[in-house]
C-alpha cells in the first residue's frame, strides 16, 4: 500500500523505464514503480516463457551493454541472463544451424550448411558489425550531450530537447543491402529469419545498415533469456531498483491529472487524496494510459500517429515429454515454413526449456511458439487464431514427428478474456510498430521517441526507439534520466 508520496511514477516497467527508475533513483529521488505482470502463463502444472523480448544482447549488444556498464552492474549480478551453447538455431525444410556467438564457429556453421553464401554472409555480417559501432558511438555521446540545459532550459522557459544523429544519407537500406549483394535465396533467407522475430518494426529491410546492424549484433551476441526463468532481464533490473529501496508495488492506477503541459499527481485505486509527482514515466504503449492523461487526446493524436502499433506476438503452448524433443535442439530456434517467411506463421519463434526446468514437470519439456501476426485494419485480433495455430502446430510436428504421442498439453489462446478451457489469453501488446516516417530518413525519431505533449511524461518501452529494439529501451531509459534532471535544474 501506498503510504508516502513519490516523485517519480513508472507505469507498465519495461528495461528501458527500470534503468530510467534506477538511475534517478541514484540521484537521490524517490521512486514508485507499479509492479509489472510478473508470474509465467501456465496450465496443467506447465509454465511457459512469454516472448517479449526474447534477446538480451549483454555481450555484443551494443546500447544494453553500455547502459550496464552506466547502472555499474557487477559480472555476477548478470549470471541469470547467460549464453547458451548454442543459444539460437535456424530450422527450415533444408537444414538445422547453430548460430554460435564465435565468429569462427559461425563460420564453420555457414560453410558447412550454406557454402555457396558463407563468404559473402560473412563479409555481411563483419560489414554490418562495424558500421553499427560507429553509429552506436554517435548515440552514445548524443545521449551523454543531452540535459546540458542553456539559461532558458534552467530557469524552466524551455523544454529540454534530444537531436538523435542520423546516418549518412547514401548509406543503404538492409533491404537493399541484402539485394546488392551476391547471395542465393538460401543465404537472404538466413539473415532475414535472423532478424526478423527480433525487430520491433514490421518492415526490417527498410532500416539503414547501421541500425540493421545493432539489431544483427544483439542476434548474434549469444546472449538470450533463460526459459527457466521468466524474463531475465526484466527481473536482474527490478531486483536492482529493489537494492536501491525504490518500492515496486501492486497498485492499480486510476488517472493522472494536471494541464495540457504537465502532469502534477496520480490517483489510485482505493485512495482518496491526490499523490503529487514530478515525472512519469510508461515502459508500455504511451496509448494504454490514454484514457488517464489530463488535458484531453488532441495533443497526442499527433505524436501517436508517427508511429502505429501494426504486429502484436502470438503464442501458443506446448506440454510435452521430454522423449520427442531432438536432443540437439536449442532452447531458442527460429522455424521458417515452406512458403517463406513473409507468409502469416512463416517465420516462428519456439522456445524450449531445458531439462529439469522448474517450469515443467520432472521428465516434462514446456514449449513457447510465437509469431508475430498483423492487427486487422481496425486494430481487433484476427479472427483465424485457430487455423494460424494449427499451421504453427503442424511446423512442430515435422520437427517433432512423435509429438502426439508425447503430447500433454496444447494451449491455443483465442480471445483476451481467459476461461476454464483455455486459462491463458491472447497477449494484444504491440510488438512492431509501422512509422510514418520512413527509417531510412530517420531512424531513431520515426518512433515515438521519449517526448510526450506533456513535458514530465516519457516513454521508455517498445515504443521509444523501435528501430533499435532492445537497445532502444535502455538507450531510452538513460535519454530519460538525462532529460528529466535538465528540465528540474
């Protein structure tokens, strides 16, 4: 329960807003963070991982990496989000790749299973990495240039603003990078399945090749959550913010209220008295708390519409014995279909816990299979759900040809609403987004960005920096420490 006043809100935490929160927690200001949906979907003593997001990125990954270096995160307190050996493979009719984090054992991989490409997708892949570090430093030290408030800003007559760096206008799209480039339909589908179940923009090929690269190199890092444990990251970062005496707590909010400009205080479910704030911050769709925010929608229909939700992730759940699962499986594999990954269903993501897992039964495998899936033209859930699951269902079964017999449970989420039947839901949350302003020519501010109409009112989730996925988040996260402390001084 609530018994003291906060100046900082975090609604729906996300990485991006739990770095945020820690780091102005650092500075000496109090924190409320509402406490995130936490426990595993499960049915009939199996507990499945959610698919959001299911990389990581430590090692490699370029923004989340530096951004743990700025919380001053010790080796050990990143054991729970570890590598796997391997941690990803490539599934499709033709061949099964591991996908190590070793360049060398990457490239006996790619000659091994696609020779023809192995160079070519090599010289890619090294191509990519570089131009992703040179514009992940340009980031980095546009983050640390922000907040430098001037006269106006300190004396509170101007907000305080970010200018991302863009890259140079004659770099290539990833698309036509992919085109130029002397590969067979084998070695474009290889980097297309790799980056496509990542990216939270519905079209990959449009990003520039550095953007593109960051996501390739989060990919490639080895780094993915543990399906032991759900959401890795998410938890390392709450346990953090914990440590530094932020209350994390079940509180429902009801609305937030003040002017046009700011928002000044929040009101919860079953208190009466109004709690002051200085900033808020959401880690989910900045629509979501629409319905709350004072001063009416006009102000924001403009920043929404830069950026449409258009994909959410649809899984469904797997009870199976540990017998019909292929020994050699990894615990994250991407299954392309037979039609090609633009197909619905073509390109899933499967995830599977290991052996003794405390999410399945002894003797027992827990299986996650998702895929992202376009919102109708109205924005509802699709109304073949069914039939999407069972093409999902059929491309397990020709990886596991037993399955029937190993079988215990299916779950196939149909509505929002769970029932004695099927207990866990369909999950609507946006997991890709299509924006108005093409990435090639502006990708880091053709999302939301962190400004919302009011000054005190970040964004530090999915919908922050889509272009640069999780990174994006914690690139967010530290944009809005920055921001926030300029606009107080």
């Amino acid at each position: 329960m609530i018994s003291r006043s906060y100046e900082v809100l975090v609604v729906d935490p996300s990485p991006g807003a739990l770095i945020a929160a820690t780091l102005l927690a650092r500075e000496g200001h109090s924190v409320l963070v509402l406490d995130p949906e936490s426990s595993p979907p499960a049915a009939s003593g199996f507990r499945f991982v959610r698919h959001r997001p299911p990389v990581a990125g430590l090692g490699g990954g370029l923004l989340l990496r530096r951004s743990f270096k700025a919380l001053k995160f010790h080796p050990h307190e990143l054991q729970a989000v570890r590598r796997g050996t391997p941690g990803l493979q490539i599934i499709t009719s033709r061949y099964r790749m591991d996908v190590p984090s070793s360049p060398d054992a990457l490239a006996t991989e790619l000659r091994r299973d696609l020779p023809r490409d192995a160079d070519v997708l090599l010289d890619i892949i090294s191509r990519c990495r570089a131009s992703a570090n040179s514009f992940a430093d340009a980031l980095e030290q546009s983050v640390e240039e922000a907040g430098q408030a001037g006269f106006l800003q300190q004396v509170g007559l101007a907000r305080p603003g970010w200018t991302p760096p863009l890259p140079p206008d004659d770099v290539p799209t990833w698309g036509e990078f992919l085109d130029s480039a002397d590969l067979s339909a084998d070695g474009r589908l290889f980097l297309r399945a790799l980056m496509r179940p990542f990216c939270s923009l519905d079209v990959p090929e449009d990003l520039p090749l550095p953007v593109a690269g960051i996501q390739l190199h989060a990919v490639l890092d080895g780094v993915y959550s543990d399906p032991s444990e759900e959401h890795a990251l998410l938890s390392l970062l709450l346990r953090r913010v914990k440590a530094m005496r932020v209350d994390v707590l079940s509180e429902r909010l009801e609305s937030l209220s003040g002017n046009k400009r700011r928002i000044d205080g929040a009101y919860f479910e079953g208190r009466d008295e109004i709690m002051p704030l200085s900033w808020v911050i959401t880690g989910g769709d900045p629509e979501d708390l629409a319905d709350m925010l004072p001063g009416g929608m006009r102000p924001y229909e403009k920043a929404l519409s830069r950026l449409a939700p258009s994909h959410f992730r649809y899984s469904i759940h797997l009870g199976v014995g540990s017998d019909v699962v292929p020994p050699d499986l990894a615990e994250h594999a991407i299954l392309v279909g037979e039609k090609g990954i633009d197909e619905p269903a073509g390109c899933l993501l499967m995830s599977t816990t290991p052996e003794s897992s405390p999410l399945a039964p002894e003797g027992r495998r827990a299986i996650t299979l998702s895929t992202l899936l376009p919102y109708e033209d109205d924005g509802s859930l699709p109304t073949n759900l069914e039939a999407i699951a069972g093409t999902m269902l059929d491309r397990v079964k020709w990886l596991m040809p037993w399955l029937e017999r190993y079988l215990e449970v299916v779950q196939v989420p149909t509505s929002l609403e769970p029932t004695d039947e099927v207990p866990i839901p369909v999950d609507p949350r946006p997991a890709a987004y299509t924006p108005a302003i093409a990435p090639a020519d502006d990708p880091v501010a053709a999302g939301l960005g962190v400004h919302m109409p009011h000054r005190n009112f970040f964004c530090a989730g999915p919908a922050a920096f889509p272009a640069l996925g999780l990174g994006g988040e914690s690139l967010a996260g530290r944009l809005v420490e920055r921001l926030a402390l300029s606009g107080k001084r």
